[in-house]
C-alpha cells in the first residue's frame, strides 16, 4: 500500500491547478487552432476535476481513497 500526506497531496492539488491553469491560457492564444483550442479546454477541465476531487477528499477527512 502506498501512503501520502495531506500535505503531498495539497502539492498535487496545486500541480493539478497550475497545470490547468497554463491549459486555459494556452487555449485562449491567438495562436492555438480550433482543434488545439478543444483540447486544450477537454485537459484543463480534466485537471480541474481530478483537483477538485482530491480536495474534497481531503475537505471530508476521507482516509483512503480508491483507484478504479
């Protein structure tokens, strides 16, 4: 079994964040085609869910939590 603290997985969180952060700004580039744009926003919101998941297990004090 593998351990993490609550505060590695505030460091993940934050990766999670930044990370969907630089997806949103890459998509709002002038640059980026319409297909880029797309996926760009489709990985930043997955991002964004993964993060938001991990802080709710953290916000409810859940102690385990399952890979499926």
């Amino acid at each position: 079994m593998i351990k993490l603290t609550t505060t590695e997985i505030t460091w993940i969180i934050g990766e999670l964040d930044r990370n969907a952060a630089i997806n949103t700004n890459a998509a709002a580039s002038t640059e980026a085609s319409t297909i880029e744009k797309g996926l760009l926003n489709l990985k930043a919101e997955n991002l964004t869910s993964m993060s938001n998941k991990l802080q709710e297990a953290l916000d409810g004090g859940d102690k385990r939590i399952a890979i499926i």
